[in-house]
C-alpha cells in the first residue's frame, strides 16, 4: 500500500500503528508487521465481543461463552462458576483451544473462590504524555501478561481463608489494551515491605477514584504496581475502553479523590473503605493506607523541579 494514497484522516492511524509496530513505513509505502498485526487483528477486530470468547462446556455440550480476559479471572481450574442460575466446578481450561471444561455442583455450597494473579507490563507505545506536578503521564497501548498462579477459597459469609491452592504452572494470557503509565517519588520510605505496600495501596486507591471521575464500572480499570514506584492503569477490556483516557485527562481531580479518601479513613492502616479491593490479584496482601498517603501527600506537594527518575521497572509486579 502507498502511503501518498491514504487519506488525510488515516494518516493518523498509520502514525499509531506504525508506533504500535503493527505495520512498517518504509520511504512512501507501508508493510504489515505480520505477528504483531494477527495479534492487533485477534485482539480488535471483534465488532460482537470486547475480546475472544471462551467455550464452556459440561459433559462435551457447550452451555455458554466467557470473554477474556474475564475467562481467566473466573473459570480457572478449580473455580466455582455461576452460570443461569447453576453452580459449576471448573476442572479444565485450554487457552490453545478457548475451552473451559465445567462439571455441575449439586446442592448448596458455602464457600467461594478467588484467582491469585500476577499482572506484567510487557510493552508501552505511548501516544500522548503530559507533566503533573513531578509526575510525567504517559498514556499510549499496553501489553498485558496476566498469570493465574493459583486460587483461594474462602467462608461464604465471613470470607475467612479456608485454604490456598498453588498451580504447577500458571496460566498465562497476553493481551493489548490502553493505559496510563507513571511513576511515583518515595517520600523518605526506607522499609522495603511499607514502601511495596503504599505503592499498591496508592493503586487500589486511584482506580477507586477514578470511577467517579471518568463513569467507570467496577471492572473497566485494573491496575499494576511495582516496588520501585512505577504505577500502570489500564482498561481490562483488551483493545481499551476510553476509561483510562478520561483518567489521563483527569488525574488532578482523581489525586484530589483518593487523598481524600486515604485521609478520612478510620482504619489502622487498610480497609476495605480505603484500600482494599475484590479484584486484588494477591488477596489483599502488601497494602499500607498510611503509605499510600504519605506517597501521594509527597508527590502532591512537590514542585516540577522533584523529577522523578524515568527507569524501567523493577520488581515483582502485583495487581
């Protein structure tokens, strides 16, 4: 395809894939990248589904489909799954194949299960940044590796941890979405364990203000943090959503939220009023709501000339 064909208004697209390595500009024409653009294609060109589709199916007939990744959160080996009024035990699931296998559970249960998950940030393409404060905001498309590591199960009523079950290997998944990129000062933590914790803390907390900035769902944002202060939001719908756009737009008054929040809670030092969420890939572990105040508190009241160091990554990720 010659470049000098196009429309104007493509001409911006060819920009963003040619970033995203989705396709080659070379003098006047453009050349498919052939494993990126499969993946872009698998990911994006779903006009009925926000990702692909897994097949559920119980004695060899399929009884429903789950999209990812929401498959992998809720259909993983092990899992208890509701499906039309009818509870289910997980006891296979093909990502090869987008199959999940699922055998009925007679009677009552009281019990529930929950994923134990890391998430990993494999690539970012920016396509916009802009400062706040100390901070440099990049918003561009993000490559996700989720790992599915194992599960726990919990009291149906009073959510006490009943037992935690550890996968051989995990089950692991990549995707493309859009997302936010930053990374937060240390205020003067020394403690490696606080400072891990108020880093995740302060992520929980900014997907929870952020829903009522930009209309969210619950499940539109997720969130990956790292021991060294970097802090990525994503949409979980592969592909995005907007809602992280609108984050990017608006993260003055999502900081102004959330420190508010962090503030007025009453806990000890994490709750579910503050920091804790449902979706968390760790149960909850590592939080710090002090931290997380201290953290944003800093940054906040820094000036532009705190500039906050640009290095990769580092660390165990947890969401």
């Amino acid at each position: 395809m010659k470049l000098n064909r196009l429309p104007p208004e493509l001409r911006d697209v060819v920009d963003d894939l040619s970033i995203m390595d989705v396709i080659k500009v070379v003098g006047d024409s453009i050349y498919p990248n052939w494993d990126r653009a499969r993946s872009f294609i698998e990911m994006h060109g779903s006009l009925r589904s926000a990702g692909p589709q897994v097949r559920i199916y119980e004695d060899g007939r399929e009884i429903g489909r789950r999209e990812m990744p929401l498959a992998l959160y809720d259909l993983y080996p092990g899992a208890i799954y509701y499906h039309a009024g009818r509870t289910y035990l997980s006891l296979r699931l093909d990502l090869e194949s987008m199959r999940a296998e699922v055998k009925r559970v007679a009677g009552e249960i009281s019990f529930y299960t929950k994923p134990l998950y890391t998430i990993d940030v494999a690539a970012i393409y920016p396509l916009e940044d802009r400062r706040l404060g100390p901070l440099r905001l990049v918003y561009g498309d993000i490559k996700l590796i989720v790992r599915v590591e194992g599960y726990v199960v919990k009291e149906e009523y009073s959510g006490t941890l009943l037992s935690e079950v550890t996968y051989e290997e995990p089950i692991k998944w990549e995707y493309w979405t859009r997302g936010i990129a930053t990374r937060y000062p240390n205020p003067g933590i020394n403690d490696n364990t606080l400072l891990l914790s108020s880093y995740h803390a302060l992520e929980h907390v900014i997907i929870a203000a952020s829903k009522p900035v930009v209309g969210a769902s619950d499940t539109d944002l997720g969130g990956v943090s790292y021991p060294s202060g970097h802090i990525v939001i994503y949409d979980s719908t592969p592909g995005g959503n907007g809602a992280s756009k609108l984050a990017f737009e608006r993260m003055e008054k999502i900081h102004d939220i959330a420190e508010n929040i962090l503030l007025k809670c009453d806990c000890e030092d994490g709750c579910p009023k503050c920091v804790f969420s449902p979706y968390c890939g760790v149960n909850n572990k590592f939080l710090s709501r002090k931290g997380a105040y201290r953290v944003l508190r800093h940054t906040m009241e820094a000036s532009e000339r705190l500039v906050v160091k640009e290095e990769a990554p580092v660390g165990k990720p947890l969401a």
